[in-house]
C-alpha cells in the first residue's frame, strides 16, 4: 500500500527526474503501440504486396479520427482524475472513475457503430484510389469492432497515469502487442488473409489489452477501484467528464479531420506517391507518441499539482515537460531523416515508393519538433482546467487553416513541398496562439478546489 501511495506524489519532489521517471513508461507504451500498429503496414507491405499496403495506409488518417477522439478523452478522463488525487478527494475519485467508464464505453460503441456504417462514403470523399478502396474499407470495417476496447483502455490509461502509475499500462500493452505481432504474422502469412488479417490481429490485440486495464482496476486498492455496484453515472462528475474530455477528444479529431483534406490532397499524385506517403507517415506516429509521453505528464503533474494549491510547480511543470517533448522531437526527427531510407525499407521493397516517401520524409523531420510548443501548451491549459477555448484556438489554426492552405497554396503549386509545408506553418501559429492564452490563464487563475466548474 505504501508503493502505490508513493508513486501518485507529483506533488513532491524533483520535477525533472519525476517528470522523466513518470514519462519514460509512457514513451515506451506510445512507441510499443505505434510499433504494433506498424506491424499492420509492414506485414501486408511486405507479404502482401504494395496494393495491400496502400489499401491499409489510406485509412490511416480515417482512423486517427475516431481514435483521436478516444484518445482525447482518455486525457480528459487523466486531467480530472489526478486533479482530485492532489486535492485528497477519494470521494470524487471513486465517483469520477466510474463514471469515466461508463462514458468512454458508450463512447466506443457509438464510435464503432459510425465508422463502420460510413466507412465507404468516408473513404470515397477523400478520394481513395478505386483499386484500393474494397481493401481499405474493409480494414475499417474490421478495425473499427474494436472501438469499445480501444475506449476502456484510455480510460484506464488515464485513470492510472492520473495516479503515476505508467508501468502496468506499458505492461499490458506488452503482451498485447507482442499477441498482435503473431497474429499478422499467421493470418497474413499462413492463412493469406492479406487486409483482413492484420484487421483482425489489431482488434484481438486491443481485447486484450483492454480486459487486461479493467482487471487491473477492478483488483486494485485505490480510490479509483472498480466495482459492479457503482457502474453508473453520477450527474455531476459527468459534467466533469464530458467538459474535460469532450473538448479534449474534439481537438485529437479535429487534427484528424484537417488532414482529411491533406490525404484528399496526397491522393491526387499517383499511386506510387499515395503509397511513398504511407510509408513515410508512419514516422508521424512514432516521433508523436514519444513526445505526446511528455503532454500527459504535463497535464498529470500540473492537475495534481493545481489540485494541491502548489502554484509553483504548476508552472515549472509546464516548461520542463515543453523541454524534454522538443528535445525528443527534435532528436528523434534528426535520427529517422538520416536513416530515411533504412526506415522506409521497413514497409516496401519498391524502390519506387521508397523514393516517393523520402519527399515527405524529408519535409516532415525537419518540422515535428515545432509541434511541441502546440500540443504541450494544450496540455497544460487542460491541467489548468481550461478546454474550451484551446479546442477554438485548434479548430481555427491547425483546420481551417489547414484547409484554406490545401485549396490556395497547394492548389496553386501543386507540388509535393507546397503541401506538407502547411505542418509546421499551422503548428507555429496555433502555437503563438495558444501560448498567448496560456500566459493570460495562468496570471488569472489560482489553484482553487477541484469541484470548481470546468471553465472556459
């Protein structure tokens, strides 16, 4: 009982070496995850062939809409929780908790129901190529029946990081991917089931994983336990939930749903470019979910640390997690841009394509670090119990920006630079913005009582 107790102290304590401890199992989870997920792509790319490869990669961004939104909540679901955790409340953990499951299951089943049922019209409007459109759709189709288990394990993720507890959701992601490795190895492999055999492994994977969080939940001795009896909503708390949580899965989505005019922009190159862009995309993932390892202890520590009144440790929070989130960035980017090639050998044996995904590898490294001034300021105003108008600021500097720039910039020139320079060009604006309000917010808000109303 002592352990546990002293792992959910980010109240105290060396913020550097904490901040790092609490990161590093989060960075390992977000890269195992991305790594698994990669597995889909690397297999059909390679035993299956570049068509297979590009089917499963044109659902890529489809995807990441739908899993944003789950993700972001997860994050919601992490904000509010470790916000009574600093202030003690066990009352409202336990009441938030089950809460959260209740909301982030409907959630995935409400997710899973929509992108089954539009997969092909969505797939259809970004203008997916007519010979990889059956596979795609029928990759999402599969992918998207494990929404609900995909929901309940950021619910649980969150709920455990809430406490600084990043270890056993590194472990049970684990043993989950490793199981998801084996399974696109044996149905791509063994039984030639191509598409639809890494659609199925993922979604087994993701059972898995789930089952394994909520066990863990249910067994452990903390405030946010699980039990049968409390499975419902508590009126207030889900207020909470979904003030939190909603913005915060809006913003994933709304990133998600600017780059479906970027895809809509890729698919108009040829094939060999659509498929190059696959590949190449895959880096997004990796550098991402490494430095997104730094956003959720940013806003784990400064919500604990707000919950307790600890003003000072709110802030330097902040800097220290922007610090190490564009350090990794920008080391990681330097690394995967020097070996590009190696890197894009991983999901094609084309040649062609390896030189297609270099042009937007290229672009990409030199730009993912900027990203970081974005999304950990994001981070930080949700652990300062602000969500709405950063989801605003998102929505107008990294979507509709995006947009504008697909149909003027890129439509004019037409070239593959001209589009992927809109990355770190809606990334730097919305970062000035958002750090404008970050100052503001900061010098008007005083660590107050968690039960506070979720503002604006």
């Amino acid at each position: 009982m002592q352990r546990v107790k002293e792992i959910s102290r980010l109240t105290e304590g060396s913020l550097f070496k904490k901040i790092l401890i609490f990161s590093l199992p989060l960075m390992l989870s977000n890269v195992l995850q991305v790594l698994f997920n990669l597995s889909d792509i690397a297999v059909v790319g390679r035993f299956a062939g570049s068509q297979a490869l590009g089917s499963v990669g044109s659902t890529s961004i489809l995807v990441m809409l739908f899993t944003g939104f789950l993700i972001g909540l997860g994050n919601g679901v992490n904000a509010l929780i470790a916000r009574y955790i600093g202030a003690d409340n066990d009352e409202d953990v336990t009441k938030s908790s089950h809460t959260s499951f209740v909301v982030s299951l409907a959630a995935g089943f409400i997710l899973a129901a929509a992108g089954i049922g539009l997969s092909r019209p969505m797939l259809r409007l970004l203008g997916t190529k007519p010979e990889l459109l059956d596979g795609a759709v029928l990759y999402v189709r599969i992918y998207f029946c494990g929404m609900p288990a995909l929901a309940l394990y950021n619910y649980g993720n969150g709920v455990f990081s809430a406490d600084g507890d990043t270890k056993r959701p590194l472990v049970f992601l684990s043993v989950a991917g490793v199981v998801n490795i084996a399974l696109n190895l044996l149905f791509v492999i063994v039984c030639k089931m191509s598409v639809a055999g890494v659609a199925i492994g993922s979604i087994v994977s993701q059972y898995l994983s789930a089952a394994f969080i909520i066990i863990a939940l249910f067994r452990t001795r903390r405030p946010y336990r699980l039990y049968f009896k409390g499975m419902k909503l508590c009126g207030h708390k889900l207020k909470h939930v979904l003030t939190l949580g909603v913005p915060a899965g809006l913003q994933n989505a709304v990133f998600a749903a600017a780059n479906l005019f970027i895809q809509a922009g890729v698919n108009t190159f040829d094939t060999v470019m659509v498929e190059g862009n696959s590949a190449a995309a895959n880096a997004d993932a990796i550098i991402y979910d490494l430095m997104a390892a730094f956003y959720t202890a940013c806003t784990s520590f400064m919500s604990q640390n707000y919950g307790a009144g600890k003003r000072d440790r709110v802030l330097k929070s902040y800097f220290i997690c922007l610090m190490y989130s564009f350090t990794i960035g920008a080391a990681v980017s330097l690394v995967i841009g020097l070996c590009g090639r190696y890197f894009l050998s991983i999901f094609t044996t084309e040649q062609a394509v390896v030189d297609a995904g270099m042009k937007r590898l290229t672009i990409m490294c030199c730009s993912y670090a900027v990203s970081a001034f974005m999304d950990c300021t994001i981070a930080a105003t949700r652990g300062l119990n602000k969500t709405i108008i950063p989801t605003v600021i998102v929505l107008i500097g990294s979507c509709v920006l995006r947009i504008v720039w697909v149909y003027t910039v890129f439509a004019y020139y037409k070239t593959v630079p001209s589009l992927y320079l809109l990355y770190i060009f809606s990334w730097s604006v919305t970062a000035v913005a958002e750090i404008i309000y970050f100052v503001i917010i900061y010098r008007k808000t005083k660590p107050k009582s968690p039960d506070a109303t979720v503002s604006i």
